[in-house]
C-alpha cells in the first residue's frame, strides 16, 4: 500500500483492478513504464546525477570508447560489410553511442558504412540523441518506437540497461507448489501484492533447477517473457542477416530464485507501489535464460562475462592510462575513480554482467575468448 498520494495513473490501475480483479507484476510494469500518457519511459528524462539513476556511460567517457572498439572488431570480422544497421536500444541521452563513434572517428570506411538506427520512446531523451550525436557530425539517424521496425541487413546491435526494464512475472512458492504473485487493491484502495489462488501454468516457465526443487513458503521466483521474446528476435535476426549483438545489464550469471523488482526514484530505492509512473521500475536479468534462448533460436551466444572481466579484457586500464597523461591532478582522478566504479568487484563490475550474441558460424568476440 502506497502512503503518498495516489498518481493518476494509479488512481486507474485501482479502477482496472476493482472492475476485473487483480493484474499480474508484469502488466503493473508495462503500465508504469509504457503507458502512453502516464508511463515512466514516455515522460521522464531521468538519467545523470540530477535525474534518478545513472548508467555506465554517464559515468566514465572509456565505458562507449571500448564499446566502440568492440563494434569495429565485430565489424571487420564480419568482412566490413557496407552498409551495416548499428542498433542501440534504449540509447538513454545518446552519450555511448556518442563516445563509441568518437572513438571510432578515424575508420573512415566504418563510419561511412554505419546506419544508426535507434530504438526510443521518449521524445525528451530523443532530442537531448540528437543533439548529442549531432554535436559530434552524426545527423542521418532513424528512431523507431521497437526493433521490428529496424530494416533488415546485417546489423551491430548493443543494448545496455535495457533488458532490466522489460517486465517480470513473479511467482511464489504456496505448499510445494508456485502461485502467480499479483497487484490487488487493498481496503482503503491502496495497491498491494497479492497471491493468486492455486497452482500457476507459468511454473512451466520456470527453469528445470527451480521447476523441480523445493521452497520455503513464500520464497519469490521471476520468469520474463518479453526479454525471451526480444532475445529471439534479436537471434533470429542474426540467423537470416551477419552481425553480432552486445547486452550489458545488472542481473545474474545463473537462474536462481529471488525477487529482484525494485524502483528508483532521485537515486534512491522507493516502494515499488509507490507513486506508478513516477519512479523507474527494473529487475535483475537472468542471463543464462538469455543465452539459453538465443542459442534455442539457432544464435551462438558468449558469455554471460561479468562486466569487470569483460572491460578488463578490452584493456579499460591501458585506455585510463592513456587518458590520464598530461591531465590535472583533479582530472586524472576523477578518470581513476570513473573507471574504479565500472570494474568495482564489490559493485558494478560484479552485479553487470555481458553476453555477446552472434550469427552462426561467428568467431569469438573481443571479452569473450576462453
């Protein structure tokens, strides 16, 4: 149950609710971020130390620059095809896209064969892209509302802190069995979870360790099956058009149970019934569900890498070295601590985790050799 007044889009959901009964965490989700009027992703503008979370990118210019170095081996490994769609979904305020073409800049053949294709909802994170790749000579960029409607031809895709936001369903062990956990309405008309009664068909879904073993009551396990979907499509892409795709994301290496939901508000956790459509919603990405997917759909997938592994592995240290020459004390330390937070083994270089998707017959890409 919510304290603070109640928003109107939640002030709907209790109307939805009241007339057709409880919904499942994962349409609490797509409303709270998608709806077309009150949805989080199609209003805020929340990235950077002033909004409510900050990503890789915005913390140190070297995260894009070794993305970028990353697509121009993918590249070249593909045999430099011309022209060749560069994807990034969820593009945030444009700024590895921006570091990654920078970095870049000096293949000439590459940025001439490059097509940005963005996929972004936001009209106010649309525009801050635009200037922001505009800002450093990149004008012939298409923005498309879902992958689907990116063109077919080989493709370089990345996608980071995207798959946490796609929505979960939760389930919840009840007396050896797993019953689906809900959003209700409580007495005073405030939201609250709720367990569904009797045996869920979506345990089907869970992964066998989880499907056949024993938890306590009230134990929490989520399935996503939009992130399956997406990550089918993005696999099945590869199997008809050469080209390899990048997901970074926080989550965990193996399916494991545990409800991972949260949202972030002003860089702080709040309650997640708190004030819909107001905060930003993710949870933790099964990444061997990810990679079990794409390799079901004909795909050959890498990793999951922790992201310490796979930017040390890429020679983020050599890069910050390199950055810090000839700089100010002031400059060449915030450098250090920007790149200390990315491959932090107690933070981000632990909890981020990277696969690497490509078409079949694809060699190993840069941070995933064994």
């Amino acid at each position: 149950m919510t304290e603070s007044a109640p928003t109107e889009l939640e002030r709907s959901l209790a109307r939805r609710i009241g007339f057709s009964g409880p919904i499942s965490v994962a349409d609490f989700m797509s409303e709270a971020l998608f709806h077309p009027r009150h949805g989080y992703y199609r209003h805020a503008a929340a990235i950077g130390r002033g909004g409510d979370f900050i990503t890789a990118p915005e913390i140190s210019q070297v995260f894009g620059e070794l993305i970028g170095a990353w697509l121009a081996e993918r590249w070249t490994s593909l045999g430099r095809p011309a022209p060749i769609n560069l994807v990034e979904l969820g593009p945030g305020r444009g700024t590895l896209l921006a570091d990654a073409l920078r970095a870049t800049r000096k293949l000439s053949d590459l940025q001439q064969a490059l097509r940005i294709h963005l996929v972004e909802i936001n009209p106010q994170l649309r525009a801050q892209q635009r200037d922001r790749l505009a800002a450093i000579g990149c004008h012939a960029i298409e923005w498309h509302e879902q992958l689907a409607d990116v063109p077919a031809g080989p493709v370089l895709l990345v996608a980071n802190e995207f798959f946490d936001a796609l929505p979960v369903r939760q389930l919840q062990a009840v007396g050896g069995g797993w019953s689906e956990r809900m959003i209700g309405v409580d007495p005073a008309g405030g939201l609250r979870f709720a367990v569904a009664p009797g045996p869920s068909p979506l345990a089907m879904l869970l992964p066998p360790q989880l499907a056949s073993a024993q938890f306590a009551a009230g134990t929490v396990a989520e399935i996503a099956p939009q992130r399956e979907r997406l990550m089918h499509d993005i696999a099945g892409r590869l199997c008809i058009d050469p080209g390899c795709a990048l997901i970074l994301d926080y989550g965990r290496a193996e399916s494991g149970p545990g409800a991972t939901l949260q949202a972030v508000r002003a860089h702080r956790q709040v309650d997640v019934l708190d004030r819909p459509g107001e905060s930003d919603l993710s949870a933790h990405v099964d990444f061997a569900a990810l990679v079990r997917t794409a390799r079901a759909a004909g795909a050959l997938a890498w990793g999951p890498s922790s992201q310490r592994h796979f930017l040390l592995a890429l020679g983020i240290e050599a890069r910050a070295a390199a950055l810090q020459r000839d700089k100010s004390a002031e400059t060449a330390r915030d450098l250090r601590l920007g790149v200390d937070r990315l491959i932090d083994p107690a933070g981000m270089g632990t909890l981020f985790q990277a696969v690497a998707i490509g078409s079949p017959g694809s060699p190993a890409p840069a941070g995933f050799e064994t």
